[in-house]
C-alpha cells in the first residue's frame, strides 16, 4: 500500500490528459514533464494558482513558471465512495495541497482509502502513469523514519 | 412631482413578489423539462392572478434547458422585454429574483416570470460528475480550463467540491459527522409533516444520519440533497399590478448576489481560512444593508441546503452564531420548528425536493403570507440565502399585511 501498482491511473478511468486552451496547456505540458508547475507573472514575479491570463498585481499578460517542491501541505481532502462510476476504483482520495505559501494544487492521493491523511499533514508528491505512458501525479504522507 | 392614481396614492413601480407555483416533485415526472418549466410557470401565474398572456419577462438558470422564449410560446405570452440567466445551476438562485426586480423597478419590465425546471432524477443526474470536460461537446474554454483543474484529478461532482470545504471548515471548527446530522435530522422532520415532500411522513434520528453510507468523506448520504424531477416558479411585478390582481404579495426587504476574492466555480481553495467562504459574507452584509434588517428581525431562514455543512457556514455568515459555533447553534434545537430560527421549514432540498433553490423561495414566500404546511406563527421577515459557489445570493421577504 505504500504506492498504486504500475499503471494504475488515479483516481479514474485511463485517459489523456484533458483538452484545455493554450491559456493552461503549459501547466499539463508541466505534468506531462512529471511536474507541478506554479505560475509566475514574467515581468514582476508575483505567482498564482489557477493560473490567470493576466497578472491582476503589474497588469502583465506575460507569465514563466516555477516548478514547485516535492513537499506539500494539506490545505483538505475527501475520499469518494459513491456514486461508483464505470473505470473508477473505489475508495479513491482527492487532496487540495498546499504546495507554496498561498499556491494550492488539487490532486489525487494515496492510500486511496485515506488511510494516514490529515488536513495540515506534511505530505510529498510520487509519480505514475496516465493511459499513454506519460507521469501523472499523486501526494502521499510523509512517514515519520 | 409624483405621479399619482386617481385615489390619491403615488404610482409605485417597487418590485413585489406576486406568486408562487410548482409542479409536482418526483423521481420520474413522465414529462419533458419544458413541460414542466411551462407548468410551473402557469401554476405561479394563477397563484399571483396574472394572465400568462400579460408576461413581458422571463428569467432562468444559465443551466436550465427550457429557453425563455420556449415558455413564452407555450404560455400565450405576446412578447418579452425582458429575457436572462442566473449563473450555472443553484445558489445563484435569487439573482433570479434580483433581475425581475431591477427589470420591474427600471420599467424595462412589468410582469416576470422566474422559473427552474429540470428533470434531474431520471434525466441529467448532476450528482454523477462531469468528464473530461464541463458539457462534454464544447471546445476548450476558460470554464473547462477551470474545470480541468478538479476533475481530471477525481474531484468531479458538487459533493466533492463541497466535501473539500467541508473537510476544512470541521478541521477548523471541531465539527463533527454527528453536528451535521443535526442539519439533516430537522431538514426530515420538517419534511415528514410537508405532504408535497419526497421524505413526508419519513423522518431520521441521528443514529439513522451515521448510518446512512459514505458519499464521498466526510459527507455521508443522508448530508446530501435529494435528486428531483420538478419545477418551481416566481412571479415578479409591480406592487400596484399586484395589489389590482389581487395577489397575495411580499415585499422584497433585500437581495443581492455577489461572488468574493479569487472566486471559482464551487471549488475557490486558494483563500485564507478567515475568507473561506467570502462570498456568502459579501451577499450576508449586502442583504442587511439593503433591507436595514439584522439576525434578530429573522423568523424563519431557508438556507440552501444541498450539503449540510454548508448550512452551518450560512448560520455563521449571516450572523445567527459566532464563527465556528454553528455545531452549538444547531445541536441547541434552534433549527426546529419552534426553535429559536427554524430553518428549511418545507423540509428544504434535504427532504423537500432539489429544484435548485427555487422551492426554498416559495417556502419564504408561503411562510411570509403565512400559508406554510408547517407555518411559524407570525411569521413576517423570513430571510432565502446560499452557500459558496456560482456565485452566491441571498433575499429578505417581509408580509405586505398590515
């Protein structure tokens, strides 16, 4: 229990990553690169999460990102249960981590029950795969050594 | 100078409510969405005692799929000066009221219909979730991108962006399962003396709340609105049509809708804990404000309930308790009726029926006349509101008796 098997795609059916516009397509290129990317504003450096299309600090249209640490927080979570779609493995949880000061990312996690998951709780991202082969991102408890 | 009637008494275009109308609620109304939107629309229509052919307004959901000139054709309506959409599904239900208000009050409009009517048991099932992305068919936009950025990842339904807030919120506050049991107990017990109600005759006891199975933690089902095929309306008009009709009309103390900081559509988990639901709190001071009302004056309050946390948010945010002691205010009794502030009096979407707020404004508008099934005795000032969300909105009815 300590990760999914390979292959596994959480929390879901195998799929692609979604068909987003240009505005987004650098944060999913990010996860496609095994990568949680946090917007920054290009001309004054300001970052944000969901990305904006202009910086609402400088007025910038023009934006670079960082790629944020392997550490994060739990801001929440939930487990789902029901209602039990097609492809979907149940229990299965979400997290809203906390990835940078103020930067919180959605995400799926594991153990996929919950087990060891805690709001506040210190937890580090892991990597499987989508559908096609390519990174898809889970966080995970960081357990005390 | 004011323009007056041959009696003497000044003209007034001041918005009223007028009438109230429903269709059935059930889990397979055997009738199409417009169907129902049509009859519901007549059944407000005869309750306010205005012709369906007067209509010069209609207004709806951004996601109800009954178009307003589809309702005009079927009423009898000769033409409208008025047509528009509240944002996405529910809690911006009383912007519906707040736009046939401005519309009234401009003069654009005289007589307004707002209505919500879907079949959302044996149709679409909005508890099912969302795909790849929001609708399905349209090409990427800023609405899927949003989207994109929650439901790929699992959280893919109402219950789970809520369950995230919720998840917080009981960190933060000590809440517990068992306090939002409390929610869902008096919601049934209100719906169980409603004969209109899915759940009448059928209420639960906590122990039957802990139960009930794991939605999508820390939400249980019995924390979860019901799905219903149905339809609710509203008419909107003047108080001098209204008063010549013979209606029996409300006031309308105060509405606003109002969406806070950083807002996103039911999943904003960017914000500071003590702005966590900051649109509820930016509609809760407009709604005081613009009545010149406060807790104290309210006797009965509909708070939109498709999740139980998100009434304990409401009761704080609009002031009836502290910040976090919502749990006490509830676990207290002062939800029930003869409670301090009975809340959901109809059974609300938790035992009532789930038409996306719209039947908790009827609710407020029969306890207002004071021709509720559970009517709260002298019953003025009843206050409508909503949780976070697409965006928020809230109204303050108060009787037009004297």
């Amino acid at each position: 229990m300590n990760a999914p098997a390979d292959g596994v795609v959480l929390n879901g059916p195998p799929r692609e990553h979604p068909d987003v516009t240009a505005d987004f397509a650098w944060w999913w290129d990010g996860i496609s690169a095994g990568e949680i990317r946090v917007q920054r504003c290009a001309d004054c450096g300001v970052t944000r999460h969901p990305p904006h299309v202009r910086c609402i600090q400088c007025g910038s249209f023009n934006y670079t990102w960082n790629t944020a640490g392997e550490r994060g927080r739990v801001y929440s979570y939930v487990t789902y249960h029901h209602p039990q779609l097609p492809g979907f493995t149940y229990p299965y949880t979400v997290g809203t981590i906390e990835v940078a000061p103020g930067i919180r990312v959605v995400a799926p996690m594991w153990p996929n029950d919950g087990t060891g998951i805690s709001v506040d709780g210190d937890v580090v991202v892991a990597w499987t795969t989508d559908m096609s082969g390519a990174p898809w991102p889970y966080y995970t408890p960081v357990v005390a050594r | 100078m004011a323009v007056l009637h041959a009696s003497g008494r000044p003209v007034t275009r001041r918005a009223v409510i007028a009438g109230v109308g429903a269709t059935d609620f059930s889990v397979d109304s055997g009738r199409t969405e417009a169907v129902l939107a049509v009859q519901a629309t007549l059944a407000a229509l005869a309750d306010a005692n205005i012709l369906p052919s007067s209509v010069d307004g209609l207004i709806t959901f951004a996601a109800d799929t009954t178009p307003e000139v589809v309702v005009q054709r079927n009423i009898g309506a000769q033409g409208l000066n008025y047509t528009g959409r509240s944002q996405y599904g529910g809690t911006d239900h009383c912007s519906t009221i707040l736009q046939a208000k401005l519309a009234v009050e401009a003069g654009v409009a005289s007589r307004v219909v707002c209505y919500r009517a879907f079949n959302e048991r044996s149709g679409q099932r909005y508890g099912q979730g969302y795909g790849r992305g929001f609708g399905g068919t349209s090409a990427p936009n800023a609405e899927t991108d949003l989207f994109a950025m929650t439901v790929p990842f699992g959280l893919l339904n109402a219950a789970g962006w809520v369950a995230m807030y919720a998840q917080r919120y009981m960190w933060l506050t000590g809440t517990t399962s068992r306090d939002l049991a409390n929610v869902s107990v008096a919601a049934r017990a209100h719906a169980a003396t409603n004969p209109a109600a899915r759940f009448y005759g059928r209420p639960i006891t906590v122990d039957d709340h802990q139960a009930s199975k794991l939605i999508v933690e820390p939400l249980r089902l019995f924390d979860c609105c019901l799905e219903t095929d149905g339809g609710v309306a509203i008419v909107v008009t003047t108080e001098d049509i209204a008063r010549n009709a013979g209606s029996d009309y409300v006031h309308i103390a105060g509405v606003a809708s109002g969406s806070g900081v950083d807002q996103q559509m039911m999943a904003t988990y960017s914000r500071d804990d003590s702005v966590m639901f900051d649109e509820i709190d930016r509609v809760a001071r407009l709604v005081w404000e613009r009545s010149g009302l406060e807790p104290d004056d309210i006797d009965v309050a509909i708070l939109y309930d498709h999740f139980t946390p998100m009434v304990l948010a409401q009761l704080e945010a609009y002031g009836f308790c502290g910040r976090g002691e919502a749990k006490d205010f509830v676990a207290d009794g002062n939800i029930h009726l003869g409670g301090k502030l009975p809340v959901n009096t109809h059974g609300g979407q938790i035992g009532e029926a789930y038409i996306h707020g719209m039947n908790g404004i009827a609710e407020g508008v029969r306890q207002t006349r004071g021709t509720a099934v559970n009517q709260i005795a002298g019953a003025r000032t009843v206050l409508v509101s909503a949780p976070p969300g697409t965006p928020s909105s809230g109204l303050i009815l108060t009787s037009a008796a004297t």
